[in-house]
C-alpha cells in the first residue's frame, strides 16, 4: 500500500507515497463503499434551521496524481436552499484502504456562487492525498484526512470500533467511531459513525447530529 504515518495526532509529518499502480477502481471498503448509482440522504435539525445533504456516487471518475479516483457529489441545503456543492475524489488501495485526493468545493449565498473556499487537489500546491479510512480501523488509529496547508487540514482518530446506531428504522453494530479535528478551526470537533456495509451513517457536532435517513439505489 501507499506508505504513511500511523499517528498524526502526535504532530508528525505527513508525507505518503502514492503508486497509482496501488490502487484499485472499486471503493467497497465495508465502511465506506462507494456504489455507483446511489444516493444517502442525511438530515439534521439546527440553529440555522433544517439541514439536508445528499451523497451521490454518479459513476464519474476523475485522475489525480495518476490514480483513477471515484467521484462522490454533496449537496448541502438549508432549509431547502443550496448552501455548497462539492465534488470529492476517493480512490482505495490495494490493502482496502481509501484515500482522500481533494475536491472541488462551491459555495452559496442567497442562491449565488460565493466563491470556493476549502478546495484543494492532492499534488498540487503541496497538498497531499489523506486517508479517509482505514482497511480494518483499530482504536487509536490516528491521520490526516485532508493534506492541503493553510487550506484543508482535516485529521480523525478511530476511537471505537464497537458502537451500535439506530438509523434507517434498523440498529447497526460494529460500528466504528471517529473524532474529527482540524487545527484550522481550534475547538471544532465532530464524532462520525460508520457502518458495516453502509458507510457514514452520524455526524454529531455539539448538540447537532446528521443522520442518514435514507438510501437511493
């Protein structure tokens, strides 16, 4: 696999090794496949109002640092209204573990594009792709899900791998839970869960929590 530190948390350097001949074109790790042709649907109830995201893989691919990558589509609404709509690049490794190779963020304002903050590619201006997950994820796992300096500094740690949700009128178990930080926003931490064979299933962010509601094949 592409070689790459095992702690981030500590302040270590970052320096993975891509070999595009490492990498394969499906993205099913158990906990965070990416189908081809399905739509998850989250929603949660805040301040601001009533937040929708939808996650869509369209079968679209694009190349970064040689590597074939899977494009996955976000669409975030509030209260109906679109708010960013970014397109992700992920692509998986030999070993089962899936890498972040950027995206293309847009944002908006009243309905109007207001600019792209946050975008990045992996090779380009220093960036460097992160890991999004683990083949088999173990407590205490820690690294950069996002390598881009001064832009996108995104870094999680595996806290759980044996916590149990109830969405989409059904439990999961076995579910992996992370602690997600970037030093570019000091104090802002969210927890993730993922599902075996399902993928993100929460985001909780203090007392606001993002949960899947349903799934579009």
């Amino acid at each position: 696999m592409p070689s790459a530190p095992a702690d981030a948390k500590k302040g270590g350097e970052w320096n993975p090794v891509i070999v595009p001949g490492n990498f394969v074109t499906t993205v099913d790790n158990e906990y965070f496949p990416l189908v081809v042709g399905q739509t998850r649907k989250y929603r949660a109830d805040t301040k601001e109002g009533l937040v929708t995201v939808d996650i869509e893989v369209p079968g679209q691919t694009k190349v970064v640092m040689g590597v074939t990558t899977t494009v996955m589509i976000e669409r975030e609404k509030l209260d109906g209204q679109t708010v960013e709509v970014s397109e992700n690049w992920f692509a998986q490794d030999t070993d089962g573990n899936v890498w972040y190779f950027g995206e293309f963020s847009q944002k908006y304002e009243n309905g109007v594009p207001a600019g792209t903050p946050g975008s990045w590619e992996a090779g380009v201006g220093g960036a460097l792709p992160g890991i999004i997950m683990r083949a088999n994820p173990q407590r205490g796992d820690a690294y950069f899900q996002e390598f881009a300096p001064g832009v996108a500094e995104d870094q999680a740690e595996v806290k759980s791998t044996t916590e149990t949700t109830t969405v989409l009128q059904s439990s999961q178990s076995g579910v992996v839970l992370t602690r997600d930080w970037t030093s570019l926003e000091p104090g802002s931490v969210e927890k993730k869960y993922y599902a075996p064979g399902i993928g993100l299933v929460m985001e909780v962010k203090g007392n606001e929590r993002l949960e899947l509601f349903q799934i579009v094949n």
